[in-house]
C-alpha cells in the first residue's frame, strides 16, 4: 500500500521553566503521547514545504509530495485532441441549458 502524506498534531506535557525550554525539552525526550490527531495533508505550512516527512521512502519533500499529488489527482485537461464537430458540439451543451423539446 501507498503511504500518504498525513499532518499529525500530538499533544505533550512538559515540565520546563519557560515555553522555550518546554519546547527543547520536547524534542529531546522519549515521550508518551497523551492525544494524537491525523488527517491527510491536503497542503504544508510554509515553514515545512523543504522538509523531508517523518517516515518517509524517499527523499521528497513535503510540497514536492502535495505536487504530485494534486497532478494525479487532477488529470490534464484534456489529452485527446478531438474534432472540431465534437468540441463544437461539447460547447454547446456546455453552454446551452435549455430543455431540450420533442418535435
């Protein structure tokens, strides 16, 4: 299965002077998780688009992640070039919301 991108908000407590020190202390410490919430990324803080996830396979980066998901996610607009009959015709009902009438 492929992984996805997923931001992942995990509340800690910390014994600390100040906020600064709770912070590095944080990120030194074997740590129990006492709350954990994901979604999937659907984009990336500015400061974290040039970092590399936490478990990831490879080398991308966050927003080279989100990029290429959206490019998959959303196909090029169109690949096959049709008719001008059939694009013709595809403008019109696009355009044309009339009900169409018998007769």
């Amino acid at each position: 299965m492929e992984k996805k991108l997923y931001r992942v908000k995990v509340v800690l407590y910390v014994m600390a002077e100040n906020a600064s020190d709770a912070c590095a202390a944080a990120t030194r410490a074997d740590f129990d998780i006492f709350e954990c919430v994901a979604r999937k990324a659907e984009d990336v803080d500015p400061e974290w688009k040039d970092a590399i996830p936490y478990n990831a396979d490879d080398e991308r980066t966050c927003s080279e992640i989100i990029d290429h998901q959206k490019r998959i996610s959303s196909p090029a607009t169109q690949i096959i070039k049709l008719p001008l009959y059939v694009e013709a015709t595809m403008r019109g009902f696009k355009t044309d919301n009339r009900p169409f009438l018998h007769g």
